[in-house]
C-alpha cells in the first residue's frame, strides 16, 4: 500500500516537471525567480468516527519559477485524541502568470503524532503523508492571499496505553498490553492563506 502512494507522488512530480520543461524558448528567456513563503490556517474535515478534525495549520517556504512553486513545509493538525505534525515536499502550478490565478498544487511527506495528555493513547509511528487540491490566490493592496481545498491522506499509528485488570477470583491485578491501531486518516480540508 505505501508503494502505491510513493508511486502516486513520484507520477504527480514527474508531471509538474513535465509541464515545467514544455515551455517555449521565450519563455525560458524570461525567467521569473523569487524566494516565497506561505502561511495557512483552516480546517480538517474527518471520514473516520473517532478522530475529529479541527484546526489546521502550515507553513511553506521554497522557490517559484514563473508559475511552478516548489517548496518544503511544516504543520500542526489537531485531532480528537491527538495532534500531527506534517514535514512534506509541495508542488504548486499556477494556470496563470498574473497575481490572480486558479492553482492546483500536490504534497508528500510523513507526519509525526503527538499524544494529547488528557487521553490515554501513545503515538507510536510516523507515517505517510499526502495530498491533492486546488485553490486561487489574488492580490489586494500588494498582499497576495489565496485559499485552497483539495484531500489529504495520512497514516497515524497509535497504541492504548497499559491498562489492569483485577480479576474476581484474586486481588492480584494484571496488566493488559493494547492493540496497536494504524489510523488511515482520509480528509477534506479548507485553508486560507497569505504568500509573502
């Protein structure tokens, strides 16, 4: 199953480039190179009973080559019983050269789960992250905004921590080991933003 969505990734990056690599001569003459950076905030809308999504956050910086913008980030996802953190690799491809324009973008990397304290669940394993999506950012005032929707898929794995039991036929108490849970955490999400 992770092959496939290494393989997914890799087919998503293949064509970003491809389409990077057909432009024409005069194009490629008059390059646009800039530093860019990225910060959103929104919401996570959860398939899984369980693990409700709340509040999302990323932050990206990297380098936009006329409409291609590759670039690394980071977030925090707050969950019901816990909050992930993402590290990905994000391609973004705008329709247009202007200010204002439609985007689609794709994502890929691993998230790392962390534990709320009121819950008695241990995180236990990194696992896979990746999205899909599209959004439009426009300028106004020279700030540049954009907002964005798409789905997002991610692997959290986590364990129940140590629970005892006290048996009826004896005061001895037992321990209990949990069952380790892999979560496959599909979800829509919607994030507003600014590029700076």
């Amino acid at each position: 199953m992770k092959a496939n969505k290494i393989i997914l990734i890799t087919l998503l990056i293949w064509c970003f480039l491809t389409s990077a690599n057909s432009q024409d001569i005069d194009s490629i003459k008059s390059i646009d190179v800039k530093w860019v950076n990225s910060a959103r905030m929104g919401m996570v809308f959860d398939t899984n009973s369980g693990l409700t999504g709340r509040l999302s956050t990323r932050y990206v910086t990297g380098i936009k080559i006329n409409k291609i913008v590759a670039g690394i980030g980071v977030g925090v996802d707050d969950y019901e019983h816990l909050f992930t953190a993402p590290v990905f690799f994000e391609l973004k491809y705008n329709a247009f050269n202007s200010e204002n324009s439609i985007f689609i973008y794709a994502q890929g990397g691993f998230c790392v789960p962390f534990k709320k304290r009121s819950y008695g669940v241990d995180t236990k394993n990194q696992g896979i992250n990746m999205g899909v999506g599209f959004g439009y950012e426009w300028e106004i005032d020279g700030v540049n905004l954009f907002c964005k929707s798409g789905f997002q898929m991610q692997d959290v794995t986590s364990e129940p921590q140590i629970y005892y039991n006290n048996f009826w036929y004896n005061d001895s108490i037992y321990p209990q080991s949990g069952t380790e849970i892999t979560r496959k955490m599909g979800r829509a999400i919607f994030l507003i933003g600014i590029n700076f």
